[in-house]
C-alpha cells in the first residue's frame, strides 16, 4: 500500500468506517477523522460519542458536522456529507479523502445504474482512486467484501454501530442490498472481483483520453460522439452540473455546441471539444479575431476573455 501523508478518513462509527479506522493504524498511515451527525437516529451521538474516543485514544484530530435535514434523503445527506469533507480538506490542507467504499457498495451502484439504464462510464464509478480538484479520493476496500471486512471486527474484537435504517427497503439501494447483492456477493465474490476487474481495463481503453486543462476551461481530441458525451458528462460534474438524460441528447443533437442550464458552454471546432463556465461578456473585436484565428470557438470565449486572457 503506498504511503500516504495529510489524510482525512470519512468515519461513521459503521462496519466499514471502524474497519478502516484501525486497518490504517496496523499500517502505520497518518489520518485524522471527519464524522457527521444526522440526528435521525437515538444512536446518533453514541456514534459521535464513540469517534471521540477513539480520536482521543490515537491521537487523532476530529472535526463534527451536525447535518440537519428538514426532510432526510440520501443525495442530500451525501451533498451535506462532501461539502463539509471538503471545507475540511481545504482549510486544513488534507490531500486525499479516504473513503470505506468496499465490494459490495460498488456492486450495489453497479446494479443501480444498470436498472436506470446506464452506459460503462456510469456503472464503473468508484474507482480506487479518484482526482478530484485539490485533493484525491482513495478507497483501500474497494476490492474487499463486507463478509471478509465483518470477519476482520469480529476476530480482533473491535466495537463497531450498525445502523438499522439500513433495513428499511423503501431506499432504493437498501432494496437491492437485501434482496440482489449481498447474497450475490456472498456465493460469487471472486466472480464479481474479476469481472471489475476487466471492466475496469474496459473503461481505461475507452474513456482515459488526455483532457487538457486550463483553470476551468477544458478541451480534448474528438473521437467517438458515444465516448466524447461521456468524457463531457464527466467534465460538467466537475464544474458542478449533473448532467440529465435530456441535456446528454441536447449536446449530442446540437454537435457538442449548446449551453447547459445558462451554466456550461460546450462547443468545439474541427479537432476539440471545449467545456467551461459560460460567461456572456462584451468583447473587444481584437480580441474576438485572435480567438477566430486560435479556432477557440465563441461559446467558451467569454471564459476565456475573463479569466485566461
């Protein structure tokens, strides 16, 4: 396992949080924890409760988020969970955000996009690793079962909360957990861990093209529209949009040239695609003929004009 420095481990108290907090401290890796309390459950500050403890123990900063929703959800707790991970990682300067994603998480997401409907890029989404724009994601269980991670706990006797919530099958994902994929996983692991793994490979072939970047301006080579809508897709989160279905076929319908919710200008001449913020500006007529004559195309010019001039 390589060496990491300036590591924040988003912790819970769980199974898989507990487990990493203390496989990290057999290995000798610095971290300190970032925990948030929902407050939708009564074993929600024993939970904080016990963080504390163990932050105390090791000697490990700790920094406590209270995340009150006024109607709980898992892609708002997630949108409060990341915002005060990376308030921390800023402030602080930590560099990689380490996660307790393990096998069966991935699994889970895998068979949730392919219900919606979903393309490679979108089923193979927690890699490892992962670049984010001042700091990495690293998940070193990506590849371990939650069987082989409860097995852990239990034999070195470690404390750790379940949360029951987890049960209630009215959450999408908790359905597929307990009616598709921890069954699955428990009969089929070493299947399931080859298969991302050539997927895996898959993905790497199609999608990890050279995106270049100049602060929020982003550009790459042309190839395949089904592949560049996906480099795109990829590009625009990035910037802070979850793209739609709908807005996917805009950009193919239109050739790569439209703006995204007055937000994201996409367009491109005959070798690139260009993504950035979209910014209606004024410009100078020297300006405009140096971007003519550069093939920069008008819907990033704003950008360019105010930011990268």
């Amino acid at each position: 396992m390589e060496k990491l420095q300036n590591n924040l481990l988003a912790f819970s108290g769980g199974v898989d949080s507990t487990a990493l907090f203390f496989y990290l401290l057999e290995r000798n890796i610095p971290f300190d924890i970032a925990i948030v309390n929902y407050h939708t459950r009564k074993e929600s500050d024993e939970e904080v409760d016990y963080a504390k403890e163990l932050a105390q123990k090791y000697n490990k900063k700790i920094y406590i988020k209270d995340c009150l929703l006024e109607k709980f959800s898992e892609k708002e707790a997630r949108k409060c969970r990341y915002k005060f991970f990376e308030e921390i990682m800023k402030k602080f300067n930590y560099n990689t955000l380490i996660l307790a994603h393990q096998l069966n998480d991935r699994f889970e997401w895998f068979l949730m996009q392919f219900g919606k409907g979903a393309g490679l890029n979108e089923l193979i989404a927690m890699d490892k690793t992962e670049e984010r724009d001042f700091y990495k994601i690293y998940r070193p269980f990506y590849n371990i079962s939650r069987d082989e991670i409860l097995a852990y706990l239990n034999e070195s006797g470690v404390k750790y909360f379940y949360d029951k919530s987890n049960d209630d099958i009215k959450f999408v994902r908790n359905l597929i957990r307990h009616r598709f994929s921890n069954e699955f996983i428990t009969q089929f692991r070493e299947g399931v861990k080859k298969s991302f793994e050539y997927l895996e490979k898959d993905k790497k072939l199609l999608f990890d093209k050279p995106i270049n970047r100049e602060k929020d301006l982003f550009y790459f080579e042309k190839s395949n529209p089904e592949i560049d809508i996906r480099i795109a897709d990829k590009i625009i989160k990035k910037l802070g949009v979850l793209l739609t279905s709908k807005q996917r076929e805009e950009i193919l319908k239109t050739n790569f040239n439209c703006v995204i919710q007055g937000k994201i200008a996409v367009d491109n001449n005959e070798k690139y695609i260009y993504i950035s913020p979209y910014i209606k500006t004024p410009m100078p007529k020297e300006f405009k003929e140096k971007m003519r004559k550069e093939k920069i195309p008008p819907k990033v010019r704003g950008y360019v004009f105010t930011f990268l001039k």
